[in-house]
C-alpha cells in the first residue's frame, strides 16, 4: 500500500485525485492534508514523514499582482522541501508544473524553478521527483475564473452571463479524470522500479529525478469552445435535448457543463 499525500487537496485537481485514490483503498492510504500545514511547520513534518509520496499541487494560479503568484508559489516550494530536509524525509515528490513554463510570465516563472528546486533536492537527498509539465486542465467543478476559460465559459452560461473571447486562438486541453490517471500511473510506475532494485540490489537504476511532458487530450478554438458550449445551453435547457455525444471529448465537455 502507498501512503500519498496531496497539497492543495481542497482545490480542483485536488479533490478529483483525493476521490479517485478513495476508490481504491487497497492500493492507497491517503493521508490527509490541509492548507493551514504550511502556516504550522510542525504539521508539515509530521505531514512529509507520513507519505511515500507527495503529489505537490498547492499553488497561487491568480492574483492582480503577479509577484504575489511568483513569490507565494516559491515559498511553497520551498516550505516542502525544508520539512523533508529536516525530517530527513524521502517521499517521491510529483509536482505540478504547467505548459506556461514556456510563457514570458512570473506564474510560468513560478513553476519552472519550483521544478527545478526539487530536482536539486532530488540530486542532494537521493530521493526521486517527477515534474509534470501539464496542458490546460477541464473538468466538473472547475473554478471560474481561476481554472481555465472552460470552467469561466460554463459559469457564465449557466449562471445567463455573456461570455467573452479575448484571444481566440487554439487551446489544449486535458480532461482531470484523465489528469488523475497520468498521476497515479507515474506513482505506480516508479514503485515498481524502486520494487526491482530492492529484488536486484542495485542501487542507481531508479531514476532520481524525470519530467514528463504529460500530451493534451484534445485541441480546440477558443470560439468553437464557446459556441459548442452555447449549443448545450440551446439544446439542453430550452427544448430539453441531450446533445450529440460521441467523443470522449464531446462526453467530458458535457459532464463539465452540467457541473459548473
């Protein structure tokens, strides 16, 4: 049994991980998390000595100022692996990075040195992390106006607003059930390897430190998102109609409609 712990387990992607870790109670001991661990730094060590492995999604994605985003999600960063070094804790950390790494913005910013403040912890502890670089994430109960244009679209719909495009370029996407499944497969994947070399005694064959590009799922325009959306809303609520659904993504977008 793996004993997983996850920040941020209140937010998004956080409480569909938590859910789904439930569902297999043989598998996975889930130990609790709450955010007022990082305001008390001995619940923060208690918490890291629990885990095998820490899935690291607790971050600032919104803020009128981007140093506060910047500077909050670093000193979380930070607040983690402090408790591990004082712990002499070793859990695998999996962390949560995003595609806007590549973007000239302090969130983007925030994220690729928070990965590669773990690699070095990695490095000097021998311990093992898997940064996820991951696209756009869509799903039920998403955050309007924090959790991607998808969750503000279906609020705003459903709540009779009028939505508005800023930018309608392309957007990739990934649904957080399948999200979820990425991240679980990578912790089983490296139990298994850590498995191996304990069987052979050898000490190097895990690999300590690893960042996976996780694929999106699905690729669309920000115009044909909205009015895709726009026809759930037609169809569904005015002449009670369930639309066409016969694409995975057809049948997530639905479920993220009804949710948001």
């Amino acid at each position: 049994m793996i004993k997983i712990g996850i920040t941020g387990q209140a937010g998004f992607v956080g409480t569909h991980l938590y859910n789904t870790l439930g569902l297999q109670p043989e598998k996975f001991e889930r130990i609790p998390f709450e955010d007022d661990f990082f305001q008390d730094e001995m619940k923060l060590k208690d918490f890291v000595q629990s885990c095998d492995a820490i899935v690291h999604l607790a971050a600032m994605n919104r803020h009128n100022d981007p140093e506060v985003i910047y500077n909050t999600n670093i000193r979380l960063v930070r607040q983690l692996i402090q408790a591990c070094e004082d712990t002499r804790s070793t859990p695998h950390i999996l962390f949560s990075s995003s595609t806007q790494e590549e973007r000239d913005n302090l969130y983007g910013k925030s994220k690729k040195e928070g990965r590669e403040l773990f690699e070095q912890w990695a490095q000097r502890n021998h311990a093992h992390f898997t940064g996820l670089i991951i696209p756009n994430v869509f799903g039920p109960f998403g955050h309007p106006y924090y959790n991607y244009v998808v969750a503000t679209f279906c609020h705003q719909l459903t709540h009779n607003e009028n939505p508005k495009i800023e930018v309608d370029g392309e957007v990739k996407l990934i649904y957080v059930g399948e999200l979820v499944k990425e991240i679980i497969s990578n912790i089983h994947l490296l139990r298994v390897a850590q498995s191996k070399t304990l069987c052979n005694t050898v000490q190097n064959s895990v690999q300590h430190c690893e960042t996976i590009h996780l694929p999106h799922t699905s690729t669309i325009k920000v115009s044909a998102l909205l009015s895709k959306l726009q026809q759930y809303k037609s169809n569904y609520f005015e002449k009670g109609e369930i639309p066409n659904l016969d694409t995975p993504f057809d049948r997530n977008l639905w479920n993220t409609f009804l949710c948001n």
